[in-house]
C-alpha cells in the first residue's frame, strides 16, 4: 500500500497540471485564431461606415465597395414583438465583407429578406415574415457577414427605398489598425464599425475562460510540486537503510539522488500523457463551437502548447524531486544504516508530555502530539490541505458569482406581457401590480449603430446592477453598459446625442447583450412606448385573466455559465482528490515510522477504534490550520480571478458579484480543510487499526 499510493499520487497530480496547462493553453493559443482566419477567408472590411456622399477612396484606404442603401427600420413579426434591423441593399458574392449563403435562397424581388447569423446567434429561419412599414417582407436565407456589417439584407432597389438617402460604404485599410486615422480622413460620417471592435467581441469568450483556467492550472502546479516533494522527501525519510546499503556498495551521492527522482518521473509521465489526451480532448469542443461560430474550418489542438506542457511538467517534477532527494546525497553511509528509531525518538516527547495532561482520551492527546515529531512532513500535509482548502473556496466563491451575474442579466419578473398595438391600456389594466415596461431599438448613438432600451414604469423592478455611478432618476439622464462608454469614449457625466436628444450618463450599469453597446433611459426621453411588460408578484393565468397576452418569464441563465461552473467543479473535485491523496501519503509514512510504536500501544490494550481515533488525531491540526490558511488564500484568488474574467468579457461586474463571503459561505467552506484531512487519514487509520499486534511489533 505505502508503495503504490506515492505512484497514483504524483500520476494524478501530474495528469491535473497537464490538464489544465493543455486547456488553458491551446484556448490562449486560439484566442483570435478563429475570427483572423474568418476574417481573411471573407475579405472582411475594416471599417464599415455610414452616411451620405461617401468617398470612394481617402488616406489609408485600399480598397473600398459601394455605396450600399442602408435602412435602420423596426420590423414587427406576427406575433407582435418588434425588432431593429439594419438592412443593406446588396447582391450575393464575393467583394470586401463577401457575404456566405447559409441557408435558403438570396433575395430576387421586393419582399424579401435574407437575415444575418452573426456569432453566437440564432436568426428566424426561411419563411418567417415581418412587417416594416405597412409591408411584409419574408425571410428566404440566411447568410454571413463576418464583420456584422448589417443585420438583413434586401434588393438594392427596396434598401433604397427605406434608406431615405443613407448608404454604407464598405473599407480596407493599408493599415488595419490605424481605423480612427481613415474614418477622420474619410470626413463627417454619421456611423463608423470598427473591425477592431467585433474582434475583441470575438475574443470575449475565450477571454472569461482563461483567467480562472489559468487559476486551476497554478494551483494544480503547485499542488503537484509540492506532492512531490512531500512524497520523495518520505520515500528518502523511509528508505534510510536502503541509501545506507547502496552506499556501501558503491553508489555515489549522485547516482542515489537520480534513483529517487526516476521513481518520481515514472508515474509522473503516466499523468502527463493522460493529462495530454484529457486536455486535449476537452479543448476539440471549444475550438470546433469557436471555427463553426465564424464558419471557419475548425482549428484542432495546438501541438506546440501540448509539446511545452509535456516538457514543462516533468522538468518542474524533476526539478522537486532533486531538491527533496538532495538530503539521500548528503547522508552518510553510517547515519543511513544506523537504526531510524534511534534517531527520531526523542521528538516530540515535550509535546506528548503536555498532551498527556490534557482531559482528552490518551490515544487522542498521542495522536495529537504526532505531527511535532515530523515537523516536516507535517507542514507538507499541511500545505496540501490547505491548498484544498483554497481550491474549494475559490471554487465556491466563483459559483456564488457566477450566479449573481446571472440574476444580473435577467431582467424579466415574474410575468411577462405583451402591448405592442395598446401600451397605455396595458398598463392601465396593470395598475393594480407592480411592472416595468421596456422596448429596445437600434439607433444611432456617438456615431455608432447602439440598440437603445426605453423603461416606464417602475423601473427599479427592472434589476439592472451599476458597476459605477447612479440610476437615472430625472429627464435627461441616461445609463449605459461598460463596452458602449468604452467604445465611444464616454465618460459618466458626459452626453450622447439619441437622434437629435441628448442625454447625460449618469451610471454604468451590468449589460452583457448586444455586445455590451446598450443606453437606457427613460422611455419618454426616447420618445417611446413599451412594447413588453413585466410583471412582480404574478402568474401568468392571474394576468391573462385580465384580458393581456402573458406568459411565464425564462430565468437568466446562461450556457457560458454553465460550462464556467461545471469545468471549475471538475477541477475543484481533482484538485480535492489530489490534495486527499497527499494527506494519505503523509499519514501513510507516519504509521508506517510509528509501527512499532503502534503494536506496543496495541499489546497493552489499545482497541482498533482508539487507533483510527489516535491516527486521525494527529492529522486535526493540519486540518484546522490548513483551513485556516486556504479560506483567506481562496478568497485571495477569487478577488483576483473573477474581475479579471468580467474584463476578460470586456465589462465590469457588480458588487455583488464580486463581494460574495458572507458567514453562510465563509462557514460552508471553512469546513473543507477539516473534511479533506480527516477523510485522507480514515483509509491509513482503518489500515492501521486492522494490523495484527504481532506484524506491527515486527515493523521497522
């Protein structure tokens, strides 16, 4: 047993590391990967403009297409809901921004549309109709724009006719990073996209991904090199009288160092080629969603990131295990052979003396005053619980933030109501309950298409968490989600100009939708009417009965979220098991320098339950102090980790999602460095307990 539990500890540790190294890696490695080849498969344009009387070359410019005719319209589907929609009247094909037919057929006459599938996005499919202006128009495809450069598109002729004189010019640039220096050259504009801008849009996902992968995979780094050494340190602590031997007859200091780390490389090499396969295969996923998102042949795994953690790892591991096998080098042959007993026993007598007086039974207060005879070895197991301890903090404390920032994006209540032929009457009939309304429409804000949400009502119920500054509470104010003030600029107590309205931002509020390029304010201000209502406090038929249209709001959730939480549990749970794992390690090496002592305490009357009781005893302490030390470092980790995701996602998060140990959370996880020490000494305790009194007197 005390042989084989080194070997699984250290190839665990490793296959951990190795895990996340690989994952984390190759999503680093294709952070922009997957837009950079879209971007060159369809000639994208790097910056698309809008207005009128547009020139067709400028400074900086190495190629331009257009003009197209763009509509801004607000289509209404049969169901009633509306939707802004940015139609360009353009042909299929080839060009800058050429455009990918995905499904259906491009547009032939009046009357018909083809709809965007921007990333992530599911469009109506063919044959769904809307009605903009009086006049039905019907999906016929669907079809790619790799830059987003509109949300339809239409025969040139019908654009036009909605466009009232706008076009769109389409861009590439001889610099494709100098983008603010061609659109100043190109004049007044009245809308400019950046491609700059739907890359880091692009990039968001991976971005939330890597700071808290890159978290698991230090602490599996650590955990592991410090596995380790805890187990060559007491492979060496155990093995004295073989280093003695093999001294004797001829090793050198070197040649006994290099044994110890050879049996640490062997099962360490298990762990990086299984951890290798592990992490590769979760990575093909994330790469295949990232190429089919930006219809891009999927990008495997990237061999170079799978070479480096290959050669990283077991380097870290040699490197441990030679510094923890230094001290068989240094021994000398008559130390090594010398009995081991003779050498350790007066350690820890003080300790055990006060133990002694103490009330506590007499196989506790022994088992207690167990770890300052191997000060050593205990501060190693204490630092694997402790470890634990942290990844189960980190871990619980990035899921309470995970769910917060999925309460943060939901905005509907209970119910939710429809009102877009009757708002005023609506609301009438919903005055006896407490709602919000709200419609959203895609205007132009600083110079940038924004989709822009009108709120009535009680607009509080709405949920929207600031990161910074204030609800707007007065006529003129606005709020507006982190990417849109960074995008355009703004600061909070700056103006945006909403088609001839001004208004000032008074707050930044929590919006992760539409990019993050969001304004919100009051709906009168917009000059709008809700076109849904929500409702607190409700059901469905309780509201239906009142003669609207309603029906049960969704939760908001997320499927991000959800992978988020579930690749940290699977990392919470290995890293747990290692950390485990190394406390059986610890605790095995102790009964087995104390089984001589064991079968004395046995042969005066010592029962198997006052054994397990003594054995699990002596790893208290480093359960309490391991979670006294991990709680502090998990929460450390999570103040640094979950900010660094929000910018990651280009977006702050709310206080609530960032300040969440509270004494119910702080209580739940100061248990784990308990629970991890107590559980990874009962399987060497029960051991213990069951050796007959005749072996253990035997044992050396």
């Amino acid at each position: 047993m005390s042989r084989r539990i080194p070997a699984i500890v250290i190839a665990l540790s490793a296959l951990i590391a190795m895990t996340a190294a690989v994952l984390a890696g190759n999503l680093l490695a294709v952070s922009d990967g997957p837009f950079e080849d879209a971007f060159a498969a369809h000639n994208g344009a790097h910056l698309a403009v809008t207005g009128t009387n547009l020139p067709a070359s400028a400074p900086g410019v190495a190629a331009s297409a257009g003009p197209y005719p763009l509509a801004m319209v607000t289509a209404r589907s049969r169901e009633g809901f509306e939707i802004p929609l940015a139609i360009a009247g353009r042909e299929e094909g080839g060009g800058i921004d050429a455009l990918t037919l995905l499904d259906g057929r491009w547009p032939a006459a009046d009357g018909e549309i083809v709809m965007s599938a921007l990333p992530g996005e599911g469009p109506p499919p063919p044959g769904f109709a809307f009605t903009v202006e009086g006049r039905e128009l019907t999906i016929v495809g669907t079809a790619y724009s790799v830059t987003g450069t509109a949300s339809a598109w239409a025969t040139p002729a019908q654009a036009a006719a909605w466009a009232k004189g706008r076009t769109q010019m389409l861009y590439r640039l001889s610099d494709p990073e100098a983008v603010d220096a061609a659109k100043a050259a190109l004049g007044p504009v009245e809308a400019a996209a950046s491609w700059l801008d739907v890359k880091t849009a692009a990039e968001r996902d991976t971005g939330v991904y890597l700071p808290f992968l890159s978290a698991f995979g230090v602490l599996g780094l650590v955990l592991s090199g410090l596995v380790v050494g805890n187990v060559v340190a007491g492979a060496v602590s155990g093995g004295r009288r073989r280093i003695g031997v093999l001294k004797a007859v001829g090793f050198t200091p070197a040649q006994v160092v290099r044994g110890y780390v050879a049996r640490a490389l062997v099962p360490a090499a298990v762990g990086v080629v299984l951890g290798g396969v592990i992490g590769n295969l979760g990575a093909v996923p994330l790469l295949e969603a990232a190429g089919e998102a930006y219809r891009t042949v999927p990008s495997g795994p990237n061999p170079p990131v799978t070479v480096a953690a290959a050669i990283g790892l077991p380097l870290i591991v040699a490197v441990v295990a030679w510094a923890a096998a230094a001290r068989a080098g240094r021994l000398r042959t008559v130390d090594a052979l010398a009995p081991a007993r003779a050498t350790g026993r007066a350690r820890g007598r003080r300790a055990a003396a006060l133990a002694a007086r103490s009330p506590l039974p007499r196989s506790v207060s022994l088992g207690l005053a167990r770890p300052f005879a191997r000060p050593g070895r205990a501060a190693a197991v204490l630092l694997a619980v402790a470890l634990g301890a942290a990844a189960v903090t980190f871990a619980a404390g990035l899921a309470t933030s995970l769910g917060e920032v999925a309460a943060a994006r939901s905005h509907g209540l209970d119910v939710t109501v429809e009102a877009h032929d009757d708002p005023a009457g609506v609301a009438a009939k919903l005055a006896g309950h407490r709602f919000y309304g709200s419609r959203t429409t895609e205007r132009i804000v600083s110079g940038r298409n924004t989709d822009v949400t009108g709120l009535t009502g009680d607009t509080a119920l709405a949920g929207y968490r600031m990161t910074e500054g204030r609800w707007f509470s007065a006529p003129g104010e606005a709020v507006a989600a982190g990417p849109f003030l960074a995008a355009t600029g703004t600061a909070i107590g700056g103006t945006v100009t909403v088609e001839g309205t001004t208004l000032t931002i008074v707050g930044e509020v929590f919006d992760t939708r539409f990019d993050g390029m969001r304004v919100l304010a009051a709906a009168g201000d917009l000059g709008m009417e809700p076109d849904m209502f929500y409702v607190a406090g409700a059901t469905a038929d309780e509201i239906a009965a009142l003669g609207l249209v309603a029906e049960d709001s969704g939760d908001g959730g997320g499927q991000m979220i959800g992978a988020l939480n579930a690749i940290a549990a699977a990392f919470t749970v290995l890293l747990v098991a290692v950390a485990g794992l190394g406390v059986v390690n610890g605790v095995v090496l102790d009964v087995r320098d104390r089984a001589r002592d064991l079968g004395v305490h046995k042969a005066l009357g010592m029962t198997p339950r006052q054994t397990v009781a003594g054995v699990v005893a002596s790893i208290a302490p480093a359960g309490l102090l391991g979670a006294l030390l991990g709680v502090p470092a998990g929460m450390a980790l999570h103040t640094y980790v979950v900010p660094a995701m929000g910018s990651g996602a280009g977006t702050k998060l709310p206080v609530a999602a960032l300040e969440v140990f509270g004494p119910g959370l702080l209580a739940a996880v100061a248990v784990a460095g308990p629970v991890i020490a107590v559980l990874g000494a009962l399987c060497p305790a029960s051991w213990a307990a069951g050796v007959r009194t005749a072996t253990a007197l035997r044992g050396e």
